[in-house]
C-alpha cells in the first residue's frame, strides 16, 4: 500500500479526470504508473547503448583500441629511423 500527498491542484485534476473518466482515482493513478514505467523502461544495456562510441575518441579511428601497438611501433619506427 502507498500513500501520497497532493497539492491541491493535482488533487483537484485527478478527481476531475477520475469523475470525466468514469474510474477510480487510485486505478488513474495506476494507470500512469504503468505508463510513467514503460517509458521509462531500458530495453538496451550500457555496452549497447555507447557501442558506437567505443574506440572513436579522440583519433576517429573505432579500431585504434585494437590495433594501438602496430600503430605505436610504427610511429617509433619512424621517428628513429636513421
């Protein structure tokens, strides 16, 4: 069970809806409960909501996080070549 305290303007829209609507106040308030949550609601987990941002900072490059020893080699290969 659940008690909740209004102000007295939402008291008086949810009674006007709960009257217009012809049900109850606590199954309107049900009802947006059930709405509030599914909006709400993750489908997705964290991996797949930032996989597309995995890897691309920075150099733009999504496999620099792979590959960053070859690249690294190459780069002191070149620097210290005489």
């Amino acid at each position: 069970m659940l008690n909740v305290r209004l102000d007295k303007e939402l008291e008086k829209k949810l009674k006007n809806y709960s009257l217009e609507s012809n049900s109850s106040k606590s199954s309107v308030v049900k009802e947006a409960l059930v709405q509030y949550f599914k909006k709400h609601e993750v489908t997705q987990s964290a991996h797949e909501l930032g996989e597309d941002l995995f890897g691309v900072a920075g150099s733009g490059n999504p496999e620099a996080s792979s590959t960053y020893k070859k690249s690294l080699k190459e780069k002191l290969h070149e620097k210290h070549t005489y």
